[in-house]
C-alpha cells in the first residue's frame, strides 16, 4: 500500500497545503526526500494559468534519495542530490543534435509538460518526488540545502553568459540583480570581463551586490535612469548585455548600451509588443535568448558552487518552512520586477 505525504498541491488557482499519495517510481527512476525547494516564476503562472488542478509545485530542489527503482541505482541510496527538473524525449531534432534544452517533448517537474492526464502531476514542494536516476547530481557537504536549490536558475546565468561570443577583457551589462542577474554577473567576472555593470532595477539589491564583489552597482531607480546607465558605461558601450527583466524600458537600456558588435541576450520571455527601430541593430549587433540551461550547465555550476568560485548564499532572500507557504508566497510576490532574489521552501 502507498503511504501519504505533505505536498502543496495546485487547486481553482490557488495552492493547498494537503496530503497526497506518496509517488510511485518506476525503473529508471529514484524518490527523492526532499528538504529544500525554491520558489520559481514558473511556480507564480503555474498557479495563475486555467488547467493546472493537481500540479504538485516547486521544480528547483534538493534532497536525499531514499529508495531505487532498479538495483543499478542502489547505490544512490542515502546520497544528497541535487536535480535537473526536466527530461526530454531523446527522439527529436534537438535531443538528437545535442540541443536537449530545446527538446520539443519535454517533461517538467512541477507543471503538466510532458505527463499526459493523471490526477497528481510530480513535484518537489512535496516532502518526496520521484526523479530519473541520472538526473539527480550527489552533493558534497560543501553546500547548503538551500544553495544546492539554487542550481537550476543559477545554471541559466552560465547558460546565458556561454550564448556571448567574447568576455575576456570585454565591458558587460547585467539588467536586473534578481537570482539570474547575480548569477550572470559572477560568471562575467569569473571568466574575465574587463567590468561588469550590473542594472539594480529596485535599488534595493545593494547588499548582494556588495556581498559578491567586484561588480559596478547602478541605481536605476531614479527617474532619470537611461542617462546614469549612459554616463556610467560611456559612449562605446558594452560587449555583451544581459536582460533579465525584459520590459520596454530594460530593453530601450539594453540597446542604448550595447556596442556596435554588441550581443544582447534575454533570459525571459513574454507576450509583450516591444517597440523596435531595425537602426538598433544597425553595425553587427545582435539580440539572441535563453530559458532553459543545458545538463552541462548545472553540472559545471554545482561544482563551481562547491568550490566557492560563484556563491549562492547572497542570493537568497528568505527560507520559510513548508506550512508556512502562504506567507512564503507572499514574500515572493511582494518582490518588484527584478528584485526577484531567490525564496526557499525548507521541507
Ligand atoms: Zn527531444
């Protein structure tokens, strides 16, 4: 018989705190106990969107696998892991080409994606998830729960930072000082950039941003913000930027200060309507995306968190324990547009 766990389960567009069954897995795959998960946007249009009844939250997390659905993975048993959240059909053109983050059949912890119609759809704001064996990377005692949570938006910063052509020795512009945007930042430092301006959009990021070192803070809450950004990085601009808010106005700052042979790489979308002049192209400027990092990407960032050469602790807004989600979510909402430092459900 199937036991009965906690989970924060979505119902009517709102989450419940609840018992569901305990998953199942199957022979590929191992349940993980977890004991720490963070609160991601994806969790908030989860939430928000029609048809998400039965979608357990929470897709960033780590914790300690306790059983194995296949004795090849046995030895898994009791390890602290962190996970990568999605896996993918390994059939199609991008799985095939090595492009698994564009895989047109994905399945996703924490949403629908990819798991057909079942009354609980797997997620890790739950005190167990069942995860692919090979999915799940073992921690040393080097991090935190609540850091090794943190890999996966994390692994997005070194994913968008690996779309630019050139760092070394190159000025860089990062918009927006949320999780994404400080983990850009330390990447563009630790891979040599000449500087790295980083767009506090709030001006409430000060701290983190003083904590991580080596990075030149600009105030753009002040109404005349285009024109501290323009002083502050000077008429040639800068080599590669970053946005990670995407608005009209950040993406107004991000042309205005990329370089004619400048990249501009966003780490969000939306459906908004963006009000483009082809001149802002003009020269062999470029504008390219990224949401969804590949498995290298995690791998590298865990062990550059493990050796202390990118640092998660200052990312971290707050950790609330999981019956106390409502407030956690709240803390989470409360956050502007690019403020949006990292949230932690301790389970
Ligand atoms: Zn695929």
């Amino acid at each position: 018989m199937r036991g009965i766990m906690k989970a924060l389960i979505i119902k009517n567009n709102k989450l419940e705190y609840t018992d569901v069954p305990t998953p199942s897995i199957g022979s590929n795959e191992v349940l993980v106990k977890v004991s720490a998960c963070g609160i991601s946007d994806k969790d908030i249009d989860n939430i928000r969107a029609a048809g998400n009844d039965g979608v357990i939250a929470g897709s960033e997390f780590v914790g300690t696998v306790v059983k194995s659905g296949n004795p090849k993975y046995e030895d898994m048993i009791g390890r602290r892991v962190a996970v990568i959240s999605y896996n993918t059909c390994k059939g199609c053109e991008y799985c095939r080409n090595n492009h698994v983050n564009l895989c047109e059949n994905i399945k996703q912890i924490g949403s629908r994606t990819g798991w057909g119609k079942r009354e609980f759809y797997p997620g890790a704001m739950a005190q167990f998830c069942q995860v692919w064996a090979d999915h799940c990377y073992p921690l040393s005692d080097k991090l935190s729960d609540e850091e090794a949570a943190l890999m996966e938006p994390m692994a997005l910063g070194l994913a968008a930072v690996r779309k630019a052509a050139s760092i070394t020795a190159e000025d860089t512009l990062v918009i927006g000082a949320g999780t994404v945007g400080l983990s850009i930042a330390q990447h563009l430092k630790l891979q040599g950039a000449r500087r790295v301006f980083v767009i506090d959009i709030t001006g409430k990021c000060k701290d983190a941003i003083k904590q991580l070192g080596g990075l030149i803070a600009i105030d753009a809450s002040q109404s005349n913000a285009a024109e501290i950004i323009r002083n502050n990085i000077g008429e040639s601009g800068c080599r590669s930027v970053f946005d990670t808010i995407g608005t009209c106005e950040t993406q107004n700052w991000a042309h205005n200060a990329l370089a004619i042979k400048g990249e501009m790489i966003t780490t969000v979308t939306n459906t908004d309507t963006l009000p483009y002049k082809l001149m802002y192209f003009s020269g062999e400027r470029s504008v390219t995306n990224i949401i969804t990092p590949q498995y290298k990407d995690m791998y590298d960032t865990l062990r550059l968190l493990e050796a202390g050469k990118i640092m998660a602790k200052p990312l971290i807004e707050a950790v609330y324990p999981m019956e106390d989600y409502k407030e956690a979510f709240q803390h989470k909402l409360q956050m502007a547009a690019g403020n949006d430092a990292k949230i932690v459900i301790k389970i």
